[in-house]
C-alpha cells in the first residue's frame, strides 16, 4: 500500500504508531478523548465525530483525504473476551450484590455494548460513504463478541509476540478501501511475555486498561512494514507467509 498523504491513528494516545510512522517518513497524528502521554494530536470525541460524519455533519472525517490511512483502535471495552464474562450473573464482579442489582448491571452493559457496535459498524459505514482506506483493530479470542456479530476479519495475527510485542494477544484487522500486505518480519522481544490477558494490579483507576492496550515500538514498526507498506527492513528477518 502506497500513503501519499497522512496516517490517521485514531483511538491511539501513545504515539507508539504514530511515531514509527513518522520514522519512516509519513506524517502521522494520534486522535482521541484524552491525552495521557502526550501524543494526542487532536483531543476530542471520537464517537461524536462517528455519529456526526455518519449523519452526514460537519466533523473530523472532512479532512481525511482518499491517500490518507485511518488506522483505528476501536475501544474492545464491551467487545473483548474477558468483557463477556460479566454478561453473566455468576461473574465474580457481582458476587457481592443482590440479583436485581446484578441483572440491572448487566443490562446496563448490554445496552452500552450495542452502543458501542453501533458506533463500530457506523465507522466502517464512514469509510465507504468517503471512500477512506481504514483498518480496524479489536482484540480476538475465542470469546470475543466480534467473533460471532462482526464480518469475518481480513487478518488475525494469532502471536502478537512473533512480531516482537510484549504480549501473544490474538488480534484481528479488518482492512477497508485497502489490501492488506503479506509479510511477516519475526523478531523476538527480550522482554516478551506469555501473556494473552495480561491483568495488572493496582494503580489509578483506568490505568490497567491503558497499560494493557499498548504495544511496543517494536510490534508497530513490524506491523506497519508487513500489513501496511509491504516492505522489508534491514537487519531483520522477514518471510512471506505459508
């Protein structure tokens, strides 16, 4: 795939894309709700910006352009495996309130869930009505909601550690107005951990599923060169796939 213009990673604070982007020349901005790291580009809604583009409204989408990339980390908060769970009464997060107040919980979660795809299925009706090149980004498990309500997504990269991340995570990418590329650069962590839910302890509220969302520099860059650009690097080992 060939960008001409710039590389759109929405729902991204860290940089981490960005950044790798830029590395290799294409301009590239991070937009999203907030701005813990720094990075964040442009600081707004993003789901308003779905609803409005959708409805056909004024919004960030207008200054997309056909050789521009929306690289989209869609929030799994409702969609991931481990969010499944508390779909059900039995889930440890309810074993301390009543029944009622559970269930009230859990339709609360429902409604929030359908609010979210919604939002997901708009993004990817935004793309055809502009005819954008996106690439979605979910998390992939044998539980996740996408699995069975979503179309069949483009890749799943199965180990995300292979492509030197810090996790296996299975993830998927749905690819839009665009072909994926067929590489595969294996490269080796030395801070590689065999995790494929990694659950951290402690800290301020919010900052576990912060920690958990990122990815390292290294898995970025390799995603970018094998997905994306389908070029090789140098000093790397890369193969094409079987």
């Amino acid at each position: 795939m060939e960008i001409k213009g710039k590389v759109w990673c929405m729902f991204e604070q860290s940089g981490t894309f960005k950044n790798e982007f830029k590395k290799i020349g294409i301009d590239a901005v991070d937009v999203d709700i907030q701005n813990a790291f720094n990075e964040t580009d442009y600081v707004m809604d993003l789901f308003a910006e779905i609803e409005a583009a959708y409805d056909g409204k004024e919004s960030i989408f207008d200054k997309i352009s056909n050789d521009d990339l929306v690289l989209a980390f869609f929030p799994c908060t409702y969609f991931c495996g481990v969010s499944q769970m508390n779909f059900s009464i039995k889930a440890t997060i309810y074993k301390n309130i009543d029944i009622k107040e559970a269930i009230e919980k859990i339709i609360k979660r429902i409604r929030q869930r359908e609010i979210y795809f919604e939002l997901l299925n708009k993004l990817v009706g935004v793309s055809f009505q502009k005819k954008l090149r996106l690439i979605i980004e979910n998390p992939y498990s044998m539980q996740c909601y996408l699995k069975g309500n979503f179309m069949p997504p483009t890749h799943i990269d199965k180990d995300r550690s292979k492509r030197g991340d810090f996790r296996i995570k299975p993830t998927a990418y749905w690819f839009f107005n665009c072909n994926i590329e067929t590489g595969f650069t294996r490269q080796q962590t030395a801070k590689h951990k065999i995790l494929i839910h990694n659950h951290i302890k402690g800290g301020k509220e919010g900052q576990g599923s912060i920690e958990r969302s990122l990815i390292s520099n290294d898995y970025a860059r390799n995603f970018i060169h094998d997905f994306v650009l389908g070029k090789s690097q140098p000093n790397i080992s890369r193969t094409l796939f079987d």
